[in-house]
C-alpha cells in the first residue's frame, strides 16, 4: 500500500508541476506579445523609437527566460522565435513596409508555441 501512495502523490505531483509549467509559460508569451504590440502601437502612431524600445523590452523577456526556454520548448520553435524578433527588429531598422507582416509572423510563433505546451487529450495519450 505504501508504494501505491508514493506512486499516486508522484502523479499528483507531476501533474502540478505540469500545470505550473503551462501557467508560467502562458504568462511569459502574454508579457512579450504585450510588449509587441505596444511596439505594433507605436508604430501605428508614428513613435519609432517607442516601438524599437518596446520590441528590445520583448526580445531581453524572450532571452532571459532562455534557461527555461532550452528546457522545455523544442529548439526549431525557439530558434524560429528568436529570427522573428530580428526579423521584426530589421524591418523596423529599414523602417520597411514588411513591418505588419513580421509583427504578424512574431506573434503567430509565440501563440503557437503557447498552444503546442497545452494539454490535449491527444498529447497525454
């Protein structure tokens, strides 16, 4: 009996742990696409500089939550994620039309990952 308690309170505990995991990183991809789309914002408004300020606040959210990243997100998704940032980052340097466009990709790479971490009944079985 005791090793079925210790069985069952290590599920339990990883199921937390699992839904800590998907709670942390849901906030972490609604910090930096707030911060994109200020900066989305403030180019709309004609405010350069706040939008390149906004988009470097992004980009040092997504490198400093790196040692988390590199644990559990896959390393395409991340590497993908961070061309967008310098992707999004050139446009705005070039003050190019494509800007709406590397917004777009930006977020679509973050929202897409933030799903993919996700339970589903298709990934637990």
């Amino acid at each position: 009996m005791k090793k079925e308690i210790i069985a069952l309170s290590l599920l339990v505990l990883l199921f937390a742990a699992s839904l800590f995991n998907i709670w942390y990183f849901d906030r972490l991809c609604m910090d930096i696409a707030g911060e994109v789309n200020a900066s989305s914002d403030a180019l709309e408004r004609g405010d350069m500089e706040a939008a390149q300020e906004h988009l470097n606040s992004a980009l040092h959210t997504w490198l400093d939550a790196d040692s988390y990243t590199h644990i559990f997100i896959r390393h395409p998704e991340i590497d993908s994620t961070a061309d967008a940032f310098y992707e999004l980052g050139q446009a705005l340097e070039e003050n190019s039309e494509s800007c709406r466009a590397a917004y777009d990709k930006l977020l679509y790479h973050l929202e897409s990952i933030r799903t993919m971490e996700h339970l589903r009944f298709g990934s637990i079985m």
